[in-house]
C-alpha cells in the first residue's frame, strides 16, 4: 500500500487566496475608465448587432471608440508619470 500524503507543508491560505495589496486596488482604479469606455464599446456593438445598421448605431460607435481611445492614452500617460525614474 502506497501511502498518500498532503504535497504542500501547509494547507492554509495560499498566495491566491488574499486580498488586494493597496497598490493593486490602487491599480485597478487607474484602470476603470478604460474598462468603462471598453464596456460602452461593446455595448455599442451589441445595440448595432440588434437591428438594420443605420447612421446613429455607426456615430455611437465611434464616439465609443473614441472614448476607449481617450482612456487609454490617458492610463499610458498616467502610468509613465508613475514610473519612478522617469521624468515627465
């Protein structure tokens, strides 16, 4: 008979089992208007996929895609003057 024993030391909380540091709270936050311009995005697609396309669905669109533009030059801005090191 084989004996099967626990592979891990300990069974306790494992690194995935926290909670978010600060700096990741504090990332995800710098995130959230390009996750927020993305979800406007999809929607706009989705609303297009529904019906006829016409002149409205493809203005929503852009200016979604705009938005989502927007968001993310400013998140890479936002990051570089976060770097330590770097100089804006």
């Amino acid at each position: 008979m084989v004996y099967i024993g626990a592979v891990q030391a300990v069974v306790t909380a494992d690194v995935f089992d926290r909670e978010p540091t600060a700096a990741e709270l504090d990332a995800i936050a710098c995130e959230m208007p390009v996750i927020r311009a993305e979800v406007e995005l999809l929607d706009a697609q989705i609303i297009a996929l529904d019906h006829t396309a016409n002149e409205v669905d493809a203005r929503r669109i852009r200016r979604a895609r705009r938005k989502v533009l927007a968001a993310r030059l400013a998140a890479a801005n936002l990051a570089t003057m976060r770097i330590p090191g770097v100089s804006a």
